[in-house]
C-alpha cells in the first residue's frame, strides 16, 4: 500500500532513491529528500507491504492539471515482482481524474512498460 513520505521515513527513503542512477550522489540526493520536504508540488510516496519499505515513487504537479512521475524505485531484493506498477496503479488511481499522469525523461520507460 501506499504511504505519503514523512521525516521519520528519510533515510529509508533515501536509500530507495538512491538506486535511481541520477540519484546516486549523496549531495544530490539529500537535495532531492530536501526538495520533497519543502516543495508543495513535489509529493513522495512510499510502498509498504507487511512492516516492510520496499519502494518509492515520486511526482512533481507540473500545473493544476499535470502529474510527473519523477522517481521510482524499488528494493532490489523485491524488483520483478510487480511492485513498481502497483505503485503506478495506485498513483493513477489516486490521482485521476483530477490530474493527468505523464513520465518525465527518467520514467519514460518504465512506465510505458507499465502501461503495456
């Protein structure tokens, strides 16, 4: 299920993030946690399944009507599992019909496999 992020979630947040490959960056990635924290438009999510953290997902409103997918990430020992599209179901399942959901250049991929 999905959970929004929280402070006393940071650091296992930062560790999903940090398997997105532009996010491997220590620097970069403490901006991008702070930027989730502070940024009304930018919202992270977290996937749970028992008492376990496995993924993320993040997205940025564009406008009023605009929903970017700018990160996802699952655990590495979950991966293949369908963990990543139920995390984009339940996004879009949140989030529609009052915003249209879009990948940007880094979740382009996966979510069109998601979609297929």
């Amino acid at each position: 299920m999905l959970i929004r992020y929280k402070k006393s979630f940071e650091k296992i947040a930062m560790g999903l993030l940090s398997f997105m490959p532009e996010e491997k960056d220590v620097k970069k990635l403490i901006q991008t946690i702070k930027e989730y924290e502070t940024n009304k438009e930018w919202h992270l999510y977290l996937w749970k399944e028992s008492e376990d953290i496995i993924g993320a997902i993040g997205i940025r409103i564009d406008d009023q009507r605009l929903a970017v997918i700018q990160h996802i990430s699952v655990n590495p020992s979950h991966r293949n599992s369908g963990i990543g599209k139920k995390m984009v179901e339940e996004i879009k399942q949140q989030l529609q019909p009052k915003f249209d959901i879009c990948s940007d250049a880094k979740t382009e991929s996966f979510i069109e496999r998601c979609d297929a």
